[in-house]
C-alpha cells in the first residue's frame, strides 16, 4: 500500500513500476528477485515488467495458499475481549481488509456487535443508532461510564454512631484493637477443643490417654509367655534379651577352601532303563538350522551363547569378528581357548523362529549352547521337576519340552559315530596322499639315476 501512494504521488509510469520497486530490496528479496529472473532467463518465458505481475509473485512466494481461509477463521472468532472498542473495530477493520471482504453495513453492524463484551452489548442495543460510527462511539461512551469508579456514600467516616454508643468517645475503636479481641476470643474457644480432642485419644502400651504410642512416656512391652500368662518388660531390657538370642544364633560361614570340582557327568553316560527321569539331565532338543537337525543344550551355567566350530564348518555360515574378543578356559587347560569370531545361527523348532548370535567355539557336546544372555533376553521360566522352558515370543507363548535321558545318549552315540567315520576317512586320505609323494619322489630317484 505505502509503494502504491509514492506511484500515484509521483506519476510513475507502468512501465517503471517494477525496476523502482525492486531497487528497494535488500538481503533476501534480492537474492529472491535475482533467482527469479535468472529462471525466466533460463525458461525462455517472458520477464516480469508490471507492477500486477510483480504483486501476484510476491503472494505466491510470501503468503500461503491456506492465508485466505485463516483471516475467515480468525474473523469468525474475533471477540473484544480485555481489548478497548476502538482496538477491537481495528482489528475487524483490518481482517476485513486483509480477506478482501465486501459486506453491506447492516451485516458489519451485527459482526461487530456479536463481539462486543456483554456489558457494553445489553446497553447498547437500547439505544438507537444509523449507522457503525454512530453506534462505535455510543459503545465508546458505555465504556468510558463502566470504567469510571463509582461514587461510595461511606468513604467518609460517620461520628455519629460512635458518639452515640460512647458518650464522650468521638472517634471509633481502632482496627487493630478490633482484631486483637477477636483474636482472643477465637483463642479463648480454639483452646478447650484440643484439649478434648487429646482426651480421646488412647495409647496401645499403656491403654492411657492423651497420648499415642510412639510417645507413651512408660516405654513398656507385653512379652507373652506359656499358659496364657504375661508380664510387661521395659523396652531397655526387652531389647537387650533379644539382642543376645540373636547373637547366640548367628553363625558366619566361610567359602570352603579347595579346588572345585566338576560335577557333570558325562553325557555319554548310558542310563538304565529305569531311570528316565530328568533329574541328572540338562535340558537338551533337537532343532533346525537350514533345514538340518542339530542339537540344542540350554544351561544357565555358561555366560554366553555358543555354537561349534563344526557346525559352522558344516554349513558354511557367515562370521563376523567378536566386537569384545575374550578367552575360554575349559577345566582341563592351561591357556585357553581364544574366541574372537561370531556367527548369526537360525534356529528353528516347530513356529518359533529366531536367529541367535553366538560365540564360535570349539563345542564336543552339541550343536548349539544357549547360555544366560539369550534365558535373560527370553524371560524364560524352568520348571525344575519336568524339565520344561516356557518363555514368550512374539506375543506367543512356547513350552519347549526335554529329550529323554535314552534319546540324549542316542544323539550323543549317532554324533561319536560320525566323528570317528570323519577322522578315518581323514587319516586314509592322509596315508593316500603320504604314498603318493614318496612314489613321485621314488620315480625322480630312478629318472635321476640313468644315464
């Protein structure tokens, strides 16, 4: 608006409207003007050379396409509020303005009126009026009355009634002495009200009353004894007797000295046919990996979760180095076993599908060892009689039942068959390849001693 009154106060051409109006940008809006044309450049479309033009890229660039319907919303929501009247038609006015709205008079006077605080509104509508200035001024003048103090017929003190009570007093009594007698008879009535409150209550130790327990002055306790007869103790002596009982029956343990010794059996024990319980047993399955049945172990025993090296051999599966490479000593070794690789092993047993990152390690006794990382992240429960782990899995519930002690020592015999078929066909091919290096190097021999 200020750039369209310099171009009609001056009588600026058409066609110099845009190159003065762009000589006042700066910052932004040059860098925007300077892109601008550099488009139409590079488009091949005509440059902008109208003011008209100009107006309708600045909207574009500056004011959102959902500007027209918010100035409606907050037309429709403009109440006057802690606002004066005049503010308040402004800030119509100026919504108006800005949406372009174009409304008879008589629709402007009920807009304006709607928003109007109720006490300027119930006078107002009283009160005749032609037009929006005339009733504008009319709520100025209301407003002007509601905001003036009004006038109090006692500001004044009165000496009359006070001459009256008093006689000779021509003054009141002062406020404060007013209070201070309030105040004592407020005390006066508080008083005999605590007192029949502490009355009432009835300590449990001594069945007195004003008092609770904790602040029962005689410090006593009933100590029952045989045949229904009791005797009442001081705290002092009670405290000590039960003091010695407590030291005669403590008794510190130590950690017995020695080596430790390992319990396990071997798993390779065979059982008899009458015990098929699982009471030596550890929990031992069978589950699938690629489609291959391996054996499973859960122990709570071991700190992490392992797989042999057979059988990431067997099934080519991809490693990774360990992220905290650390070495596992066994029972009978001196330096241990270094473990610095790891393998992600998919595990699979009827609907529970998973894969476990484990530790590689040099594993005899099976396939797959789930120690207490993976019983941690599970929240799995073991039921120490059946044997079983319950645990939760994708919002299913898994019961995983145990091998028998006779299946356990199958797998394990099927598995030691297998190893010594795998260490003989080895060796024999170690003999093969042993008789044809020294037959190769009996025929350079001859070769060499011939003429």
């Amino acid at each position: 608006m200020k750039v369209e009154q310099l171009f009609s106060c001056h009588g600026i051409s058409e066609d110099r409207k845009v190159s003065l109006a762009t000589l006042s940008f700066q910052g932004h809006a040059m860098y925007w003007w300077t892109s601008l044309e550099k488009e139409k450049r590079i488009n091949h479309e005509p440059p902008i050379q109208y003011w008209n033009e100009l107006r309708s890229a600045l909207r574009r660039r500056h004011i959102p396409p959902y500007y027209d319907r918010e100035l409606m919303d907050k037309l429709q929501r403009l109440k006057q509020g802690s606002s004066s009247v005049e503010e308040y038609r402004q800030s119509m006015e100026l919504l108006m303005m800005r949406a372009g709205i174009r409304e008879e008079e008589r629709t402007t006077i009920s807009r304006f009126q709607s928003g109007l605080n109720l006490e300027i509104r119930d006078k107002v509508e009283l009160l005749p009026y032609r037009d929006l200035n005339e009733l504008v001024q009319l709520c100025s003048r209301v407003e002007h009355q509601l905001t003036r103090k009004p006038f109090r017929k006692d500001s004044t003190p009165s000496y009359s009634k006070s001459f009256k009570k008093e006689g000779h007093s021509s003054l009141p009594y002062p406020k404060e002495e007013k209070e201070k007698e309030k105040e004592k008879e407020n005390s006066s009535f508080k008083a005999p009200s605590k007192e029949s409150k502490s009355s009432e209550i009835k300590c449990f130790k001594c069945l007195g009353r004003g008092h609770i327990a904790s602040q029962c002055p005689t410090k006593k306790t009933m100590v029952l004894k045989a045949q229904d007869h009791y005797s009442s103790l001081d705290e002092a002596t009670s405290s000590s007797s039960s003091g010695e009982e407590a030291i005669d029956s403590e008794e510190e343990i130590l950690p017995c000295e020695g080596d430790l010794l390992l319990v396990r059996r071997l798993l390779n024990n065979q059982p008899s046919d009458i015990e098929q319980s699982q009471r030596e047993n550890l929990f031992q399955t069978k589950c699938k990996i690629l489609e291959n049945t391996c054996s499973l172990i859960v122990d709570s025993g071991s700190t992490s979760n392992c797989c042999s090296t057979r059988l990431v051999d067997k099934l080519a599966l991809t490693t990774k180095p360990h992220p905290k490479p650390y070495r596992m000593q066994w029972i009978n070794e001196d330096r241990g076993v270094v473990v610095n690789q790891q393998a992600s092993i998919p595990i699979s047993i009827g609907n529970y599908k998973e894969n476990v990152l484990c530790d590689i390690v040099p594993l005899e006794v099976s396939h797959v060892l789930l120690g207490r990382p993976w019983q941690f992240d599970k929240h799995i429960i073991h039921d120490g009689l059946t044997n079983k782990i319950s645990f939760q899995h994708l919002g299913k519930k898994f019961v995983w039942c145990p091998l028998s002690p006779s299946q356990v020592n199958e797998d394990q015999l099927k598995l030691k068959a297998k190893k010594d078929d795998e260490e003989k066909s080895k060796n024999k091919n170690k003999k093969k390849r042993k008789e044809k290096k020294n037959f190769s190097f009996e025929e350079k021999g001859l070769g060499s001693s011939e003429p």
